[in-house]
C-alpha cells in the first residue's frame, strides 16, 4: 500500500495478503485485493468488474452463485470498498435492485431464506444503496420500514454481528428517526463483542468500514486502534483465520475485510 502513501509496516502484511488472495480467491476477490493495495489502478478494477454487467443490471460471472442478487450484492460491496459507487455502471445495479425489492422492502439472496438471513442482505444491500447518487427515496424508506419493524437491541445480542452490522450500515447512510438509537446500540454491541472476544478485530472493524466512519457512537474504540490486533492476527500463509479452523472461502473473505481496513487507514492515518 505504499504506492498509496501508506505506511511501510502495513505494506509487506498487505502485500502476503494480496498473495494469498491471488492463490486462494475466485476472480471477483483478486481484483478487489489487488486494487485495494494499489498495485493495480481502481479504475482497472471498475471496469473488470463492469464487464460481467448483465443487461437488466444484475452483476455476474465471477462464480457459481445462484440467481443474480447475491453477486450484484457482492460486486456492489467491492466497488464500495473502493471508493467506486459514483461509476454510472453503480446506476444500472441500483435500478436492478430497486425492481428486485419485496413488496415488505426486503431483499433475499434465495427463496426460503431466515430472517435473519433477510434482515442481514436487506442491511446489506439497502446500505451501500444509500452511498449512491442514484437510489430511489421510495427504495430507502421501505427498507427502512423493514428494518425499523425487527429493531430491538436484544436482536443484536442474540443475533450478533450480523445484525450488528446490517443495522450500522443502513442507520449510518441512511436518514431514518431510529438512526441515533440504533447506532447508539449498534456501537456498544459491538465494543462488548471485541472486549468479549466474541468479535475479532477485522470483524469489528469491518462494521467501521460499512458505516464509513473512524468510529461509533456508543463505542470507546476508534478504527485505528485496531490496526495493531489486525496485522497480529494474519496467519504464516498471508490469510486471516488460521488454515484448518475455517473454510478457504471464509478465510478469503476475511483477508479482504482486513486490507479494507488497512487501505482506509492508510488513505486517512487520523482515523
């Protein structure tokens, strides 16, 4: 990342994270990593990632997903995590989201999902949708009605980050009247799960990332202060979450939470 301006002591765990991504990850995840760390410009990535745009929209072509919402959440979420959401390829996506919506303002990744399950890809994708010039205040406000109706602080510590983090993203981006209280709670959730160890802390500095902030109401931690247990947490191979403890795919996905964090830091030290 220090083509980036970054610092040199988070280059080199960058770099063994890039790798691992490279040998491990499928299409879709080597273009964000090695945008991230600025080895390759984002607008390379922008319009890799444009080329599997279908014509309703709907993004595809990186894996074996089913259905198209699930990697138009997840192509939608990289060109979040790279400053990327002003792209007029975002426009197409967010009208294809806007006609994929429930009548009850949610949106499933498959037929037959929980609710918790549903709640968590309505935050999901309702949040990145309000980074964007182009979301409908209609599409906002009834996944905001959708959200609203599940609220509850007890649902964040039964359901934990998930909820945690669906209910961030959207409250943070979005204007509501249960913002503040639903941010409020959402920050001391999830400061308890860090100092509970429940959370690691790329898990809890990944809901910063979705909310786009250096830290959260409620909370007594700010971004940077992860950073340290972050890079002490990468494994011999350059992933995070140790080989044999968890899935290759999960491991993947956690090594780009962790070089979402390091890049935000680096582009903003004060964070």
């Amino acid at each position: 990342m220090t083509s980036r301006g970054g610092d040199q002591r988070r280059d080199e765990p960058a770099q063994r994270a890039a790798a691992f991504v490279e040998a491990s990850g499928d299409r879709l995840e080597r273009v964000a990593a090695w945008a991230l760390i600025g080895a390759r410009p984002v607008s390379e990535a922008v319009a890799s990632l444009e080329s599997t745009q279908r014509s309703d929209g709907a993004y595809g072509g990186f894996d074996a997903s089913p259905g198209r919402l699930a990697p138009t959440l997840r192509t939608l979420g990289v060109l979040d995590d790279l400053g990327a959401l002003r792209q007029p390829t975002v426009e197409r996506a967010c009208a294809y989201l806007a006609r994929t919506q429930a009548d009850d303002g949610s949106w499933q990744t498959e037929g037959g999902a929980s609710e918790e399950d549903t709640l968590f890809t309505t935050g999901m994708v309702a949040g990145h949708l309000a980074k964007t010039r182009w979301v409908r205040p209609d599409t906002l406000a009834a996944a905001g009605d959708y959200l609203a109706a599940r609220w509850s602080p007890d649902r964040l510590r039964i359901d934990g980050w998930p909820a945690i983090a669906a209910f961030a993203h959207f409250f943070a981006n979005a204007a509501h009247d249960l913002a503040d209280e639903a941010l409020q709670w959402c920050g001391r959730e999830l400061e308890r799960g860090y100092r509970a160890h429940r959370f690691d802390a790329v898990r809890t500095a990944r809901v910063f990332a979705y909310c786009d902030a250096g830290a959260l109401p409620g909370t007594r931690i700010a971004l940077a202060e992860l950073v340290p247990g972050i890079l002490a947490d990468q494994a011999q191979d350059g992933g995070w979450l140790e080989p044999g403890v968890a899935s290759v795919c999960t491991r993947v996905a956690r090594t780009l939470d962790a070089l979402v964090t390091l890049a935000r830091v680096d582009r903003d030290p004060k964070r």
